[in-house]
C-alpha cells in the first residue's frame, strides 16, 4: 500500500467520512468566526454608546452609577453570549452527530453491496461460474442495475462456456473418428514393400500422406495372374468420412473387375455404373488404370479425368504424357470410358499421383506445380522408385515449409526391368 496516500483516496466510506468531516470543520469554523465577530462588533457598540454618555452622567452626577451600570450590562452580554456559544457547540454537536448516522447509514447502503459483489465475483471459479441476484442488491438504484447487469452478463457467460464444452466434446469426438477412419483408409492400402520379392521383372514403390482431414487418394498394385500386373491412382472428390468409405468401395470394385480378367475401360464402365447407383451424395472419382503384361512389357491404360502420368524411357528423362481423357466416374451412368496401349522397354519407368503434388501449396498460396515435380523427378532419373519419391516428398517438403496441406499427397514409381530382370 502508498504510503504516501493522499486524504481523498481510499474507499467509499472513507471518501465520504472524509467529505463529511471537512465540511463540519469548515461550518464549525466559519460560525465561530462570525461569533466572535459579532460578538466583538456588539461589545465595542456598548463601550461606545456608553461613552457618549458619559458627559450626561458626569453633569447628573452619577458616574458611580454610570460605571456600576456599564459593568453589568457587559457582564451580562458576555454570559449571554457564553450561552449562544454553548447553543452553538450543542447545535454543531448534533449537527455533527446526525451527519455522522446518516454517513453511516449511506455507505453502508452503498458499501455493502459493493462488498458483496466484490466477493462474489472474485469467487467466481471452475465450480461457482454464475453471478446471482441477491437481496442486498436490491437498492432500487445504480447498485442494483450493475448487479443485474453482472447476473445476466454471468448466465451468458456459462451458457457460452457450455456451448464451447459441447462443441469441444463433439470436435474431440469427430477428430477422433477421423483419425481412425485415416487410420483405416492408410490400413487399407499396400504397404509393405518390395510387395513381391520374389519378382525381378520389376520393382515399385508408392506412398501416401495424409493430410489434415480424412481424404479419398487411393494407389493400389496387385497380381492379375503369374503374367499380369493391375495398378490403380485414385483420388476421390471431398473430404472426409464419405470420401474414405467410397474410396474403399472403389478400390474394392476396381481391384474385383481386373481380376475377373476384365480391361481397364471395361473395369472403369462397370465401377462407374455401380457407383452411380447409389451415389447420393454425387461425389466422384478421378481414375487412372492399368494392367501391363510383364514378359512383354505391353500394358493397356485408361484415364478417367485423373493427372496426366510421367513415363521416363531408359537414358532419358521423365516427362508428362499428355492426352485426352475420360470423364471421371460416378458422374453418370452408361458412359463409354478410352483405353491406350503402351509399350515398357527395359529401364523405362512411369510415375503416377494424385493432385495433391502439384497443388501442394506453400505460405504464400503458390503451387508446387508439374514444373517443380518433373525437376525432382529427373534429380536422379535413375534411381530406384522408393529414392525417386524419396527425392520428390524432399522436395515438397522444403517448398512448403511447414505450410498446412488439406490434400493428400500420393504417389507410385513403377520401373520395369524386363523378363529377364535386368
């Protein structure tokens, strides 16, 4: 505490007392300067009236007289005079005791609520959130409107933090079917590599990373037959939960209808159709599909509206493969879907992905793009798949810095080296 606290300062109370109590001294004060003002104005009018007739009484010859005479009328003005003084002091005495009660009365009107709101709203904590209206606060003046205005103030307050309870309850619940719905849809996808081993025809790797919320990229790889090879990138429209659930049916029927012997467009025409029977929610999905014979190195493709793909020839470099495509599936039924041929020669390459790589975004919203992604490619064009997507996830990695993503990143490396696995 200031030592050094001016007269003024403090609490109400003390502030009133203190106001009270000047202005008493100062009427004490300025009654007792007109008493004795007056007091000697009267005195000197008796000396002088007396005076003046001093020469009557000399020529009367009764200036004993006049003196005795003049003596007790000031003896009696003075003790009529110490009687108004000591009226006076009464007076000042009562006055002063009534305005002491009623300062007493007034702050304590006013203190104690003020007290009381004080305590309370300090009070407020964890378990005691609510500011409720009590009698001591019905003053029927300022103090009971600033009472009720901390009670309503307080209920909007609890209400507002029970919502933010449920919200925060709900997200932490949501969040967590979303991380086990990720989980399940990461579960979902081949993962152990070199998935066949005992194949040196060829060699791949594929990764996916997801982002912030549940996606519905897709990559799947998967023996036909001894001879075939079926490959699968796909990236489904939307976010979360629905996304991954038709991403999985998807994957389902694509990887069904290949293995059945169908080919990629007879395989894009049949999920199309089953998906659009019951797609309610009109998401599509965007499909690259292939299957490539492996003692040949022939293989079909079909593209239903997904990126183009990067092929690299053995010596070269990798480079987009730009045609027309298809339209995604799910968008309607009966539609005719293009199939390509291709030719792999030994020590060719492809690489496919979902938009997530070329969309990943950086601080200030600028896209990784295919430039970029060709450039980290072809850093060393003659690396093994896994170094080659190693290279290319470095790469988005610095150029984002940190940035938040809200796609996923997906991508597969295929290199054939030929029947006789060099």
């Amino acid at each position: 505490m200031n030592k050094n606290r001016y007269f003024f300062t403090g609490g109400i109370r003390f502030k009133i007392f203190s106001m009270l109590l000047i202005t008493i001294l100062l009427i004490i004060a300025a009654y007792t300067a007109v008493f004795f003002y007056q007091s000697n104005r009267v005195e000197k009018l008796v000396k002088d009236t007396y005076e003046a007739q001093e020469q009557l009484y000399i020529e009367s010859g009764m200036l004993y007289q006049r003196s005795n005479v003049r003596s007790n009328a000031v003896a009696v003005f003075h003790k009529e005079m110490f009687h108004a003084r000591n009226i006076l002091i009464l007076l000042v005495v009562l006055i002063v005791g009534i305005g002491m009660a009623s300062a007493v009365s007034i702050t304590k009107r006013i203190t104690d609520p003020l007290n009381t709101i004080t305590r309370r709203v300090a009070s407020m904590g964890i378990r005691n959130r609510q500011f409720l209206m009590e009698d001591v606060y019905r003053t029927g003046d300022e103090i009971e409107v600033l009472a009720e205005s901390f009670a309503k103030q307080s209920a909007r307050t609890r209400l507002y933090i029970e919502q933010i309870k449920r919200v925060t309850a709900e997200k932490e619940r949501i969040g967590a079917e979303l991380d086990m719905a990720s989980r399940i849809q990461v579960s979902q996808l081949p993962r152990l590599f070199p998935p066949f081993p005992e194949r040196k025809e060829f060699s791949l790797y594929a990764s996916m990373t997801p982002a912030k919320e549940v996606g519905g990229d897709f990559y799947d790889f998967f023996m036909i037959d001894d001879d075939h090879i079926g490959f699968v990138m796909a990236d489904v429209s939307g976010k979360g939960v629905p996304a991954a659930l038709l991403m999985m049916v998807s994957r389902v029927l694509i990887k069904s209808s290949l293995q059945n012997g169908n080919s990629p467009a007879e395989t894009l025409e049949n999920v199309n159709n089953q998906l659009c029977e019951s797609n309610d929610a009109d998401f599509f999905v965007t499909v690259w599909v292939a299957v490539l014979e492996i003692s040949s190195g022939k293989g079909l493709a079909a593209n239903a509206g997904h990126e183009h793909p990067v092929l690299r020839r053995a010596g070269g470099s990798y480079e987009l493969q730009i045609y027309r495509h298809s339209l995604p599936i799910g968008v309607m039924r009966d539609l005719p879907f293009k199939q390509h041929s291709f030719q792999l020669n030994p020590g060719d390459s492809f690489f496919v992905y979902t938009d997530g790589v070329a969309e990943a975004t950086d601080g200030d919203k600028e896209l990784f793009g295919t430039e970029r992604m060709l450039d980290a490619l072809n850093r060393e064009p003659e690396a093994q798949p896994e170094q080659v997507l190693l290279n290319l996830s470095q790469e988005i990695h610095r150029f984002v810095n940190g940035a938040e993503q809200f796609d996923d990143i997906t991508m597969m490396c295929f290199r054939y080296s030929g029947p006789s696995g060099c």
